[in-house]
C-alpha cells in the first residue's frame, strides 16, 4: 500500500501540499484525514488512564510483524486484543 504522511503545522499548509498528492498519485482515488497530531504525552496519559494493559509475547508481535511484511491478511486488533489484560 503506497501511503504518505505529512507531519506539518496547519497554518503552514497550502496548495504545494495538494500539488503534492496529487503528483504522488495520479489519478488514482485516494483517502484523506486530518488530525491533530498526538504527542508523545498525549499517549502516554491515555494509556495510564486506561482500566487494562497488553503483554504480548515475543513471539507473537514477531508474528505479526512477519504476516504484515508478507502482506498477509490479519486482523492486528483481535490478534492484540487475545492479551489484553485487567489492571
């Protein structure tokens, strides 16, 4: 899957972002999301508050991560989700 990620302040966006997409990809239909970028502590406070955790096991993140460079289908949330784990 071809994608781009542009990581740019908002008031520093104009028509050389667009000009760029579309050079990037043609004519082809594309997708487009904006939105604020999360930061390091954005993440971090939402994990903390969270009520559980995630402990995968080597082996299975290795797993995953082999399935995803063979671009095989998995569904990465209900592998991740099998190890959830209470607070």
């Amino acid at each position: 899957m071809d994608s781009l990620v542009f990581h740019i302040d908002a008031d520093k966006a104009g028509t050389n972002l667009v000009e760029s997409i579309k050079a990037y990809f043609g004519n082809r239909r594309i997708q487009v999301i904006v939105k604020p970028e999360e930061t390091a502590a954005d993440v971090i406070a939402r994990n903390e508050a969270a009520d559980h955790d995630y402990a995968l096991p080597y082996d299975d993140i290795a797993r995953i991560a082999d399935a995803l460079e063979r671009n095989e289908p998995i569904d990465v949330t209900a592998e991740v989700k099998k190890f959830v784990a209470t607070k």
